[in-house]
C-alpha cells in the first residue's frame, strides 16, 4: 500500500515505471487500489483523444502520424491501446505496438495496451481507472484508441473529451455509422486513405448526415494516414475542438457529470462483482422456484428484484471490503 | 403484445420466420418482451453448442463444416454469430455470412448475427435472451459462435452446454490461452489448420495444459476445417462431451444455476440502464462534492453506496415500468 502511493509520486513527476507499475496494480485490482485512487488528482486540463473505428480503418497509423505531430511541438503524450476482443499478443493489439514502435526510446511518449483479460478479468472495464492515474501524471495530451467499434469501446469514448471517428470506404457508408451509434460520439470524423475508390462519397455522405449535428457542424476531414496527407488539417481540427471545449465550459461535459458517470459505471462492475451465487434468503429462493417451473422468465424476475429493497439487499450482501 | 404471443406459437411449431420476427423485437426491447420472455418455454434438452477462439483461427468454416455434418443426420440447426466488435456489416459478420451462404437455401438450418448496435443498443446483453428464444423453438442443435475471445465472447459461453475452443498455431500458445481465461471454459479444443507448422507442438502443449483438468482430460483434437479432415472425431467428441452431460446431470449445470445466472445477468443490465442522470437527494449530492473537491475517488464512492441501502435506492429510483 504504502508502494503505491510511493509509485504515485513518482509518477506525478514524470516518471513511467512508476505509472506502468501503477497501472498493473489497477489491471490486477490489487490491495490499496482504492487508497491509490483517492489519493490520485486529476489534471482536468489535460486533453483526451478518443479515436475509434471500424477494424482495418488505420486507426492505429493515424494515431501514430499525429503522436509525431504532437511531438514535434514538444508535447508528451500516452497513448492508450484498449482491445477488448482479444487477450491475445499475436492480435491486433500487438499489430499497433509495432505500428507504433519507432516511438518506443522516445521519453516522450508513453504506450500502453489494455486488453481483456479472460473471464473474470474485466480489463477493459478498468479503462476508466487507468486514465484517471494517466490524468494525474504530466501529459499535455492523451490518446485512447480502440481497436473496434462495439459498445466497450464507444463507452470507452465516453472517458474522451474530443472524439475522431476513423472510417475508410470499404467499411460502411454513412448510414452504418450512424446506426453504429457513431454520429452521436464524434466531434470529427477522418476518412482516412482518402485515395481510395469511394471515398470522396463517404466524405459527402458523412457531411450531409452531420449536418445540424452538435455544436455547429462536426467536422468531416479526408486524410491518408500512409501518405501523410491531410494530417495538417486533422491537427488543426483536432486543437480547434480543444480550445472550443475550454473557451465554453459549458460545451464540455461538466467534471460533476463526468465524475458522476465514473461513479455509475463503478458501482455496475462492483455489483456485477458482488452477484456471485444464489442467495439463500426465503424470498429469494421463491423467485427462483417460480422461475424454474416456468412461471416468471429470469428478465420479469431481475426487474422485480431491482425494486425490491429488501430482496436486492439480500442478494447483494454486505461487502466487508468496503467498510 | 397479442402479436408477439402470436409469433411464439408460430416460432415453437417451427416458423423460423416467427422466430426471426421475434429476436428483433427482442433486441430492441420492444413493447411487450416481458411477458414474451415469460411465455417462452424452454427446452432443456436442446443441446447448445458454444464455438469461440481468437480472430483467424477458422471458427467460420469449421462450424459451417459442423452444421453440414449435423444436417446429414437430419437435425435442425440454430447458428448464431455474435461479435460485439462491430456493428459494421462490412466487417467479419458478413464475411461469416458469406462462409454460410451454401446453407441459407436450407430449411433445417437457422442463422442469425447478433452484433452490437451503438452505444446505448447493448445488442450483445440481449444474446442470452435470444438464446431463450430460440430454445424454444425445435431445433435439435443450437450453435452460438462468437468472433474473438474477449470478456464479453467469454461470458456468452457460459450459456453453452458444451464450449469448443479453436486455435491455431499462428495466434499464440497454450500458455496465451490459459491466461485469455480459455482453459477455465473449454469442454474441447480444436487445432485448426493442423496442416501449419507448430500445430503438432500446439496439441501437446494443449495436451499437457489440461491434464487433469474437467472430469477427466478435456479432449483437443487436431482438424483442418477447410480440407475437412478430423472432422469425424471433432463431431464424436462433441456428441460424447452432450451424451456425458445427459447421462451424468450433475456434470451439467442445473436448471437453476443457469436461471440464477441470468437473472444475475438481466439484473446487471437492468441497473446500468436505470442509473441514467445524477440524483437529487442530499445524500447523494454530498457525496458528489466529495469527489469534486478531490476527497474520495468515484471508486471508493461506489463502494460507499452500494452498502447504503437509502442512497442506492435514491440512485436507483423506481421503475414504472416494471410495476
């Protein structure tokens, strides 16, 4: 315990073991944890990209070319790798470390992937806990990529303050993407190998479909990660969105919601947690007499229990950890 | 509502029409799926057959080599494919699909994708509901294949009876598997593609891994889907892993277990969808101060309140829906 908080410091100053350790120790929900996030403080000022897209969109090369950008200007930067499909190093996530590796002796950039990690692990679902540590160490910029579009990963776009959706035209049309839910998330959107048939198309269909949407209309920028093109442009509208969330506080999302929306998703995973085997409370146990004879589904019998204070405490136990 | 119940009689003497009608209402959550869930009768003699591994190891064409054999014996087929990666029907669903397409001619073969539909869509949640569903209905064998091995992947194979893991030699070793969570789940392992190199060094590693673990060692066999070879002992041993779980129930999970699963389940769910927006009791404002000003974390906030009966009721509201 009182490691972490020696590990906390040092990764307030800047340095990267100290986070990686940290991060481990939150993947792992290691002893002290808890301590460990109180005692974290959040630099609000540090500005999150979120990049999500279909698979195949080159997300990952985009997030490279613009860590370049972004280091050019002397900024230091985490990248964050969050793949929930795969627990395997041979997947895609390994694929965009070696994408991403001539930035690896740089001190500049921190990297780190966030995979699943089998059944109980729940990995993904600690995304939030490793950007509040990452928020607290001395980054000017942080970058969340994903490496599909389901819904871990747009919740994961939920934790970003500006949000650039990756499409290519192989991938969908515009009305996929909207159905994908990602018109509500995006405050950009790069059609990326911009060089390819169909592209010009996505860029017209994307903009008529955002039209009205947001503040003013979201920007839909045609780029090519591979021949560095149109990253300029990217940038720009990237820093635009940036400086539009801290010249109105208001079109950003307030730090009470967002700390209410860490609160909400917190107590899900722990309740999620807590649920382990059947209870042995009278009341319970009819519920599940008049499931098995068929009486009421298990849907009808989860919507009673939420209502029932008596039945939810009962099911939920009392968790001595937490006292 | 009336319609609803209308299409399960369809859907139980076999209307897979029905029975398509009725997984989209359930997947939009529409009017009325309550007391359609609650009407449903499930038979638990259907055996379901869970197929999972990572992206790439052929599970596709393994399980389309699997429904062919199935068909020979004249049993009707349920396929469902989830992957809750994408919404995109440009991506590995379609090709799915494609792998498919010789058997959607056939009237004893029923396949339904089942991806993840945006951010507030949770499609993947619904799959268990889907499976109730379609365990009402007269198929002889249900197969759910999933895309990757996430945690989401993961937790679909609880629902099967029997789970099949695919690897192959390309996407890591047995070590990578045990950490994925994979050997905790497996009844069976397939080493696809047996003709690659290292697939012979894969079956012993796998060998060796799950000796002694399971009631008795859990089987892998090496196949080669696409030249259709190991295929035989792939179906005998599917066949014994169900025989061994009819003849021995306590091998199986019970009825009940299962119920109580998915109540735990649709209770998760329930609750994530119904902490929407901060409250408005004092208690909890308090609490929300506290993390604002940086005194506890979000994390330590939930732990708070899911011990705080008055506070998570306040949070949780009361739903009219389900009066």
């Amino acid at each position: 315990m009182e490691d972490l908080l020696d590990l906390l410091t040092l990764a307030r100053r800047g340095d990267d073991r100290a986070l990686a350790k940290l991060i481990t120790a939150v993947e792992n929900a290691a002893d002290g944890v808890l301590d460990l996030l109180d005692a974290v403080e959040v630099d609000e000022s540090t500005h999150v990209l979120g990049v999500t897209g279909p698979p195949g969109s080159g997300k990952s090369t985009l997030v490279d070319r613009l860590v370049g950008r972004f280091r050019a200007q002397g900024r230091r930067v985490a990248v964050l790798l969050v793949d929930p499909s795969s627990p395997f190093t041979g997947g895609a996530v390994l694929g965009d470390r070696i994408r991403m590796q001539h930035h690896t002796g740089d001190d500049g950039v921190f990297i780190r992937s966030l995979g699943s990690r089998g059944h109980q692990g729940g990995l993904t679902r600690s995304t939030d806990q490793v950007l509040h540590l990452v928020r607290s160490a001395p980054f000017d910029q942080v970058i969340v990529e994903t490496v599909g579009v389901g819904q871990t990963e747009l919740q994961v776009m939920d934790l970003a303050d500006t949000v650039l959706v990756v499409l290519v035209p192989e991938a969908g049309d515009a009305v996929q993407a909207m159905k994908a839910g990602l018109m509500e998330i995006a405050h950009l959107f790069a059609v990326n190998k911009s060089d390819r048939p169909g592209a010009d198309r996505l860029v017209l269909e994307l903009q008529q479909a955002v039209r009205g949407e947001g503040d003013g209309d979201i920007p839909v920028l045609a780029v090519s990660a591979l021949q560095q093109e149109g990253l300029e442009a990217l940038e720009t509208a990237i820093a635009s969105h940036r400086d539009h969330l801290r010249e109105n506080p208001r079109a950003a999302r307030s730090p009470r919601a967002r700390l209410f929306s860490l609160l909400a998703d917190g107590l899900v995973r722990r309740l999620a947690a807590r649920i382990g085997r059947p209870p042995s409370s009278a009341d319970l146990q009819s519920l599940l007499d008049a499931m098995e004879t068929g009486a009421i589904s298990p849907y009808r019998a989860a919507a009673m229990l939420l209502d029932d204070d008596r039945m939810l405490r009962d099911l939920l136990g009392v968790d001595e950890d937490s006292i």
